[in-house]
C-alpha cells in the first residue's frame, strides 16, 4: 500500500487536472484495463520480471516477500488510480472556479479543493484495494513459494 498509494493518485491528480483531454482519455481507457487483468497473469509476471530483478540486485533466490509486495503493489495500483481519478472527476467545476477566481494556485486548488471534495473516494479506493490484495493467492504464489522466510522447519 505504501507504494502504490502515492503513485496512483499522482495518477489520478495528473489524469483529472493536469493532462490535456487525448491524453487523458487515452490514459484512463488503459488504466481500466490494467485494473481488468486478473490476478495470475501479475503472478506470472511478477515471475517473469520480478523475480530475476530482485535475484540480481539483492541477491539470493529472489523469491520471498519484497517480490511478492512488488507484484501486489503494481497489482493494485490500476485499481486504486482509477477508483481515485473517478472521485476527483467528480469534483464540482464551480468549486475549483471560485479558488482560482479567490487567486489560489492549482497546486493550491488540488490540495485544498479537490482532495476535500474526493476525500471519500479516494479512502474507498484504497479500501476496496486492500480487500483485492487479502484475497489474492496467486502472485504470492508465484513470487514467494520457495521463501523460508515463513519456514516450519523444527529441527
């Protein structure tokens, strides 16, 4: 959570304010279909791409749970950007005119205007993404099977 949280509402913050419309219609049409693909296909690629990546900087077997937080933090971040770019959308036009018409920056009007009025959404994003990550078995299956860090071993 604690690194897909921030990124996907940078996300979220540059689809609904910043970006220029192809743009953010583009995006958000992509960012709907990663949130779409089922979880085994991350687990796969977390296998793929994840697992030599921490092999060869870290060291070791690379599997274990860092793997596995990685892959369920790119897992989730979709859902929780799309989620939170829906919540922003929803923010009155009028509201974000009067700070600018009251000399607020964008910056300004983002923090202030916009994350108040999203506020709701953007804590159901994560919490709806914290219940599709408890769920998921898949990628941790993948990425982490062969750790010991969660060994029985009694001898």
């Amino acid at each position: 959570m604690l690194l897909a949280t921030p990124v996907a509402i940078g996300i979220a913050i540059f689809l609904t304010q910043i970006a220029p419309h192809k743009i953010r219609n583009f995006f958000s049409i992509n960012i709907e279909l990663l949130a779409a693909i089922p979880s085994i296909v991350y687990g796969m690629w977390g296998f793929i791409y994840f697992v030599p990546l921490v092999r060869d900087v870290f060291g070791g077997t690379g599997f274990g749970l860092l793997t596995g937080g990685m892959v369920l933090a790119v897992m989730i971040l979709p859902f929780i950007a799309s989620v939170s770019r829906d919540a922003m959308a929803t923010t009155p036009e009028i509201l974000k005119e009067s700070a600018y018409a009251l000399d607020a920056t964008k910056f300004k009007c983002i923090t202030s205007v916009v994350f108040r009025a999203a506020k709701n959404g953007l804590l159901t994003g994560v919490i709806l993404s914290i219940a599709r990550v408890a769920g998921e078995t898949a990628p941790l299956l993948f990425t982490s099977s062969n750790s010991d860090f969660f060994s029985f071993d009694m001898s």
